[in-house]
C-alpha cells in the first residue's frame, strides 16, 4: 500500500482512509478537523505500514475498495471504525461490483475510460495516474474474493452510487445497520469536516 499525509501537524488523534481507486486522497483534501490524516491506497500489495505511534486515538474510514481492503487487516488497533460507499465483497454480481464490469474496466483502461470512472464516481482520479499500475490494482482486487464483514461502527451507503450499485450494498449489509445519503459514490463532498464522517 501507499501511505500519503494529507495532515501532520502532531496532533493527539489519527484518522486512517483507505481510499478507492485510482482516486488517492483528492476527494477528501478540504476536509477539516484537529487529528492527523493518513491515507492508505494502492491495493496491488497489502502489506500494511509501519503504524504511526504516539496518538492518544486512531480511527478509520474506509471508502469504496478500501472497505475490503480494510477486511484483510488487523483492525483491533482502530477505536472507531466507517464503511463508506463500500462492500467487503468487492468483486462480486450481488454484493459489490459485477466481476465481468471489473474485469472489463482492467482490460479497456485508457484516460478517456478513466475519466469516464471519474465522472461516475463524482470525484477526480488522483494527478499522474498510473494506467499499467491502476490495471494491475484491479486484477488483484478481483483475485481478492469475498473477505469476511468487519464490525464497523457506521456504515454509510449512497443512494445514487454508480460504482456499487445501492441494492448490492444494501445486500452485502443486510442485517446491519446502514445510513442511505442522498449522494452517489463519493459522499466526502457534502462533508466540510471530518467529526461529520465519524459521528
């Protein structure tokens, strides 16, 4: 994974995201708040980072794929952890994203294809996209498989998602308590700080 500060200034609190694809920490910069920011991406290798030490709390967002990237870590070490926009079976016809779309946006991957994705995500891909190593981030999420529902204390879904359809998210949480917004994939855009993603 690639770890990236989008705010060190030493504070007592630690919010972690894993973000989704091809997307970085964009769509979550004008957030405001007191805690450090540190955001996780680039699933092509799960191998976590060496934790940052010292804070008093860390919580964890976990948005899009980052929710089943979230799946394959130990989580015990978060006080509060969301699921946003997001299924823990990422690849999958009735619980995420169909796997034929998935392996099909690998295969057909160009800039016009990804900022059609962009578009569709209501969000900006991260600058000097990778499109080799962005192909290769979705091959290995779809090797991925089903991982298994972590506890999240708040599980966020968008009514208009066009990345995962809503129906396949309300499936994957059945059972769960969820929150519908009114908003497609990325919600961060109504937020102005971060206490309103983790209240």
């Amino acid at each position: 994974m690639r770890a990236e500060w989008l705010r060190r200034k030493g504070a007592s609190e630690l919010i972690v995201v894993l973000t989704g694809w091809a997307v970085g920490p964009e769509p979550l910069r004008h957030l405001a708040g007191a805690a450090d920011v540190l955001v996780l991406s680039d699933y092509r290798d799960m191998t976590a980072p060496d934790w940052p030490r010292g804070y008093a709390a860390v919580d964890l967002v976990a948005w899009s794929f980052g929710v089943a990237a979230a799946c394959r870590l130990d989580l015990r070490r978060f006080r509060r952890k969301v699921a946003v926009c997001g299924s823990w079976a990422p690849c999958d016809d009735d619980l995420g994203i169909p796997r034929d779309r998935v392996r099909a946006t690998a295969e057909n991957l160009s800039p016009a294809s990804l900022r059609q994705f962009a578009r569709r995500a209501d969000c900006p891909v991260a600058p000097g996209a990778d499109l080799a190593a962005l192909r290769a981030e979705l091959l290995a999420v779809l090797g991925w498989g089903a991982g298994q529902a972590p506890d999240f204390d708040r599980i966020l879904l968008g009514a208009a998602d066009r990345i995962f359809a809503a129906a396949n998210l309300r499936r994957a949480w059945r059972g769960r308590p969820v929150e519908m917004l009114d908003c497609g994939h990325n919600p961060f855009a109504q937020w102005r700080d971060w206490a309103e993603v983790l209240a």
